[in-house]
C-alpha cells in the first residue's frame, strides 16, 4: 500500500443541490463554517481597524472605523485568506465550476444599525472575466441576518438573461449611492435570503441580487463574501484584481 495520499476534495453538494444551482443560480450551503471560527474572525477584522494607526491597506474614515466594509482582506491578511480558504467552499466550487476555483476578491461587510444596502446588480457588470465562471460565496457572521437587518434578496433565474443594462441607483434612501442599479429587471419577483450564522450562499455572477437598509436598532449584519473564479479564467478589465489565490 502507497502511504502518502492526495487528500481528497470535499463534495458538500448534492447533485440535486448543484442543478437547483443551475436553474435558479444560487445555492444555500447551511451551517458552512463554524460560529467559533466566525466568532474568532469578527474579533480579529475588529482588531484590525482598531489598531492605531490603522494599517494603510485597511484604511477607513477614522470616525467610522467599523462601517460600510474592509475591501480586499485577502490580500493582506493571513487569517482572511484562510477563511477565504476555507476546504467546504473550496470543494462547492469545484463542484459548481467542474474544476478548482482561485479567489479573486473579498469583502468584509460591517453593514451597521441604519447603513443603506446595495442596489440590485449583476456582479459580472463589475468584475469581467473570461470564460464567465466567477461564483460568490456569501457567508453570514451574525446569528440572524434577516430582512430587518438587511439580508440579501435573489432573483431567481436571472443568471440566464446575460448582462443587462446598469445605470444610476434610484432609492438613495434605501441603497448606497456609490454602486449602479439593474435596470429592467422585474423586481416584483425577488425573494429574500435569511440566513443564520455560518450559513454560505453561493450565486452566479449575473444572478441579480440586492440588499436594503438595515433598519435594526442595534442589531449588525456583518458578511464576509468572496468571489472566485475557474482556475483557467482570467479577469480582463480590473488590473486590482488579477491575482489569483489558489485555495489549497
Ligand atoms: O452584502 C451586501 O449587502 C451586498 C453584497 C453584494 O451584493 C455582493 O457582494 O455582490
């Protein structure tokens, strides 16, 4: 017997899970990641913006340390790249894209009592790449991430309409002003996403998704999402997000 093995991939998925992923563009892995690794990663992006100074590549707004979201923490930060890492969304990917994905972005989400939420969008109207592969893995870090603090809502099956037109976003009341909105999408069929913590949503990159405001009193709705890419696509248009982060 040949000691050393290659340790295997994890398949997390069902086929049934993966074709509900094809038709529909979305897939809700419960209880993807622990609350004590969640619990350990709020409290060490918590320790990263509370360092004086904070570090260049974390900067913010220093009388709003912890709002809006922490872009790009892989980049910089061993413990995100990890959780970027993590083995169950490495083997959903495969799994979703047919081979092993590489990560090309993360966003840690604060999304605080009375902040607005992001419009509806493609992610691929942002981050163009070829062949078109790119997956999100949208992990919750609250304990409850609902429609009242600002959970995301899908259209499901609009990953099948290509890409549409973006233009400027029109409820600033409700969404941020710094993104751009879908227009012509039919919004009367958008279904909330709740989810609870360690939760991972993963969605197609022309999936249109949004979130509104989180309208809590005191109740955060802090996200880490990742997105990735086939390991044999490139991202053409963004020159900041051309590496790649293999997952192993
Ligand atoms: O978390 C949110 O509110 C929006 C995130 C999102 O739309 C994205 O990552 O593409």
């Amino acid at each position: 017997m040949n000691p050393m093995t290659t340790a295997p991939l994890l398949q997390p998925l069902a086929d049934e899970q993966i074709r509900f992923f094809r038709e529909q563009g979305y897939i809700l892995l419960k209880k993807g990641m622990s609350p004590d690794l969640i619990d350990a990663f709020n409290g060490h992006i918590y320790d990263i913006r509370s360092q004086e100074p904070v570090p260049e590549w974390a900067g913010c707004d220093p009388n709003k340390k912890f709002a809006l979201r922490l872009f790009n923490p892989h980049k910089h930060d061993s413990f995100s790249r990890q959780v970027m890492k993590l083995p169950v969304v490495r083997g959903a990917l495969a799994q979703l894209m047919g081979r092993e994905a590489v990560c090309v972005q993360s966003m840690y989400f604060y999304k605080e009592p009375g902040s607005p939420g992001q419009a509806s969008h493609q992610d691929y109207y942002y981050i163009k790449n070829d062949p078109m592969t790119m997956i999100a893995a949208w992990t919750a870090m609250e304990d409850r991430v609902d429609e009242e603090n600002g959970c995301l809502w899908v259209i499901p099956g609009t990953h099948k309409l290509g890409l549409l037109p973006h233009g400027a976003v029109k409820n600033l009341e409700e969404h941020e002003s710094w993104t751009e909105e879908t227009e012509g999408a039919d919004t009367s069929r958008q279904i909330p996403v709740p989810m609870e913590k360690g939760d991972i949503l993963f969605f197609s990159e022309l999936l249109i998704h949004s979130s509104n405001k989180n309208r809590s009193k005191d109740r955060w709705r802090r996200s880490y999402v990742c997105h990735y890419i086939r390991e044999d696509s490139s991202v053409l248009h963004r020159e900041d997000l051309r590496q790649k982060y293999p997952l192993y």
